[in-house]
C-alpha cells in the first residue's frame, strides 16, 4: 500500500531477495533498488494484490502451493511459478514473498538476501495501524465491485494458511517479526544474508549491493499517512462502484416496472 504497481523490463536481472517484514521500510527499500540497480521491483503485497492478471493468479497459486510442497515435482512447479513472475523484475519484497524466500533462493542461488528491520515496538506500532486499516470486516465488501480488488478476500485467506504453515499464526501478529528474522538466520547462508535499517539512507546499502552511491536524495516512502490516503481512495473509489451498480440496478427496475405496466395494459 502506497504504491502503483511497477511493469517489467526486459533483460533486467534478479538480484535482490527482500525478505523483511512488512512496514519495515520495504516500500523505500523498493524505490532505493530500482535507483541503484537500474530496474523495476517486485513488490508482492502491491503486484498481488493490484498487479496484471497473471500476477495476481499466479501469487494466489504460489500461496495455495506452498504448504503443500511434498515431491520434487511440486517444488520444480514453485521455481517455474516464481521465475514467471519475476522474470523481468531486479528484487521483490514485501509479503507474501518475504514467507517465501526459502523458495525463491531455490528458484534464484546467486541473489542475496536483504532483511529490512525496524525496532519491536516501532514495527508493531506501524504494522496494528496497518491492520486495522485492511482487517475490517466491511472492506472486501466495498471493493467487490474494483476489479483489480475482487480477489482481496481470496488472497486474505490464501495468505492466513501460508503464514500459520511457515510460522505457526495466522495472519501477521506483534511476535511475527521476530520468529520471521529468526527463520531467515536458519535458512539463508550467512554469506548471502544482510540487515539493513533505511533509517541508515544510501552507504550501507552502497557497500551490501558494491555500488557507488548516487548523487540523488534517498527516497522515503510509505508513511503511515500515506498509507492512509491510499486505504481512502481504495474506499471512495469502493463506494463509488456500489452507486454506479446500485444505480444502474435501479435504472433497470424502473424500466422493466414500466415494460410490464404497458404490456399489461396492451393486453
């Protein structure tokens, strides 16, 4: 949230597996990558959720897929599925892709792995706003009429069993983060494996992925108020969509209300 969703380039390549936590800077994260690397980003909450059709589907197969990795076929179809989506792309970040990196170091052995982190409490703070804002009963059903947000309540629930499988909970609680980190200090080698804070800007980020820092300011992006302005306009443009159908439904009624009055009367 808070972004639009990016579109492929062909030739780029993946190098990045951004596996912190949502609302841990992963949105300035993606901004800062797309600069120094030349290439777009893969941002898994927003191309999954608002990305292309094939995007969406296919996020919703991966997430399906997942607990459910028991042969070697099926872990050949995750690889297939994840390189189709970043094909074109030079990091992702963001949930559901950071419960995944196991995964995608499978399907990509030379990216490296880079955990953004926050604070405990800070990150709690950013993330109990956050699901506030997106847990309300009342939100799937004012965007059911958006089509790019008609699969929202399928990817909700698609994106409970991912977590409680990986991490034992469903959905994102105020112990997550830590039992996340923990899980990536287990699965990633340590030479493949970087902590990074955006609070820190351009030079530790410079010297992780050896490129020199560029001469334009560090983006900051995502604030908790812009996260909100964009919850808003997902609501107004909901809302809108439910008066153009309840008026068009309307219109409908009236004018076959009068069809039948004069069929009545002919006969």
């Amino acid at each position: 949230m808070g972004q639009l969703p990016s579109r492929p380039k062909k030739g780029a390549q993946f190098r990045v597996i951004g596996a912190g936590m949502c609302r841990t800077g992963t949105k300035t994260l993606n901004e800062a990558l797309s600069i120094l690397l030349d290439g777009p980003c893969h941002d898994s909450g927003i191309q999954s959720l608002g990305g292309s059709k094939h995007e969406i589907k296919t996020w919703l197969d991966i997430m399906d897929l997942a607990p459910r990795q028991h042969t070697p076929e099926d872990e050949e179809k995750m690889s297939w599925m994840i390189q189709s989506i970043f094909d074109g792309y030079v990091a992702t970040m963001d949930c559901p892709a950071a419960s995944l990196v196991p995964e995608i170091m499978r399907a990509y052995p030379e990216a490296i792995v880079l955990v953004t982190t926050r604070e405990q409490a800070s990150w709690w703070k950013s993330m109990k706003n956050m699901n506030g804002m997106m847990s309300t009963w009342y939100l799937p059903v004012i965007v059911m009429w958006l089509r790019k947000a008609q699969g929202y309540g399928e990817w909700g629930f698609k994106f409970q069993a991912l977590s409680k499988w990986r991490y034992g909970s469903e959905g994102i609680r105020e112990p997550t983060k830590a039992i996340h980190e923990e899980h990536i200090r287990q699965v990633v080698p340590p030479e493949k494996l970087f902590w990074y804070n955006v609070s820190e800007g351009w030079g530790p980020l410079c010297k992780i992925l050896n490129v020199p820092i560029p001469d334009v300011p560090f983006p900051h992006n995502n604030s908790k108020t812009e996260a909100e302005k964009v919850w808003q306009r997902h609501v107004i443009s909901g809302v809108s969509s439910w008066l153009f159908v309840v008026g068009v439904l309307l219109w409908t009624m009236y004018n076959v209300s009068g069809w039948l009055q004069e069929t009545t009367i002919e006969v």
